[in-house]
C-alpha cells in the first residue's frame, strides 16, 4: 500500500512540474515550465528578432505590411525603433517622424497592432536599407542586451498610452525644432523607450521618460531663446 501511494504521490508531482502557474502572475505572463527548466514564453531579444527579420527578408523590396505580420505582437516596439533610427539621420528625419505618428497615436488609442493605409502598407522598399539599418543595430543592441532585462513589473495597456504620448510630443520637438542636428537626442530617447517597452524594461523605462521630458524641456527653450534671437535681429532693423 506505501508503495502505491508512493507511485501515486511521484506521478501527481511530476504532472505539477511539467506546468503550473506562478501565483500572483497575471494571465498574460501565464508560464509553462518544463522539467528541464525552460521558460516557454520567455521574451526573444530584440537583436534577435531584428536578426531573423534580415534572414527573411524578401530579396529586392520589402512592405511595411510584411514587416506587420512578421512581428505580431512586437509590432509596435519593433517598428518605433526601426523608425527611431531612421530618423537619426538628417534626410529623412521628418518623414521618419510624420510615420512614428501613426503607431504613436495608434497606442494612444489602444489598438493591439498598429495599422497603416494600405498606400503605406503596400508601398515597396528597398530591402538593402532595411538590412543596413539592422546591420548596423544588431551588434549594438546585442551589447545593451546585457544588462537590459524584464525587471520592474509594467501593466502594458497603461504602459503603451503613456508611451504612445511620449513619443508623440518627442516627435513634435524633433520635426519642429529649427537647429540643425537637433532631431539626433529626441529619437534617440524613442528608441531607448521603444527598446524599453520592447523587453518589458521598467526600470529603463522609467529612466528613458524621465530623459524625455528632460529633452522636451531642453527642446522648448531652445526654440523660445532662437525666437526671442530673431526677435532682437528684427528689432535692429
């Protein structure tokens, strides 16, 4: 009889090892933990995914729609950084910002995914940009990801309002400003925060919003002393 009940009692643990539910967890981190320890919905770094978007990327030209439906749920994140980026350089700064809007907003809304007219979402690029810019960000995101981890527990519907805002009035400051090289700080504060967001960072998080509203600040008071500047030029005149 002991060693039925014995067989019973090892049976019945090895069932609650191969899945259980944390308690306390929120359905959404809902885990499934297997008997050799590994985290099922474990968060994919971002450099990877950027990796394998550049594997599979179609030869020639690429579409903002293909790149929505290989990212699913990362959609947001993925396409702010990748916007953040651009708009790090000088020639395409605005039309990188006036595209950030859009899933800016979208967030605001709280839409699950963003969603683009189809003028956009069909429109063909050239795929040799999209693997320039991931080339050029795998490496560095590969080294962040070193100490960027999930910490900080963040409630993402609230989260992704809050961050949707932010990135619309960083946008602001970064199309509107007239200083030469002054959208460079406010998209590189998006993409820390689409970073952030991306691997459920809340400490950087937290640090990335308070450099934002540090940089609005810097922003707006660069733009009264350059109006009160020419103000005084036209005054002399």
């Amino acid at each position: 009889m002991d060693l039925l009940w014995s067989h019973r009692s090892d049976r019945s643990a090895d069932q609650h090892d191969r899945s259980f539910v944390v308690p306390g967890e929120p359905f959404r981190r809902l885990k499934l933990k297997l008997k050799s320890g590994i985290d099922a919905t474990a968060i994919v770094p971002t450099s990877v995914v950027l990796q394998r978007l550049h594997d599979e990327a179609p030869t020639d030209y690429f579409t903002v729609g293909w790149l929505m439906g290989s990212l699913h749920r990362r959609s947001f994140g993925i396409i702010m950084l990748l916007l953040a980026l651009a708009a790090m350089a000088s020639g395409v700064a605005i039309v990188a910002g006036l595209l950030l809007m859009i899933p800016a907003l979208q967030m605001i809304a709280g839409r699950p995914a963003p969603f683009f007219p189809r003028f956009i979402a069909d429109r063909p690029l050239p795929t040799r940009h999209l693997a320039a810019l991931v080339q050029r960000a795998v490496p560095v995101l590969r080294y962040l990801e070193k100490v960027i981890h999930p910490r900080w527990a963040i409630p993402l519907e609230a989260t992704k309002r809050l961050v949707g805002a932010v990135v619309v009035i960083l946008n602001v400051t970064l199309m509107l400003t007239p200083i030469p090289f002054s959208n460079i700080v406010p998209a590189l504060v998006i993409a820390v925060i689409s970073l952030a967001y991306l691997e459920e960072d809340g400490l950087l998080l937290s640090l990335a919003l308070l450099n934002a509203v540090v940089v609005v600040t810097l922003e707006l008071a660069a733009v009264w002393e350059t109006v009160l500047g020419a103000k005084w030029i036209v005054g002399l005149w």
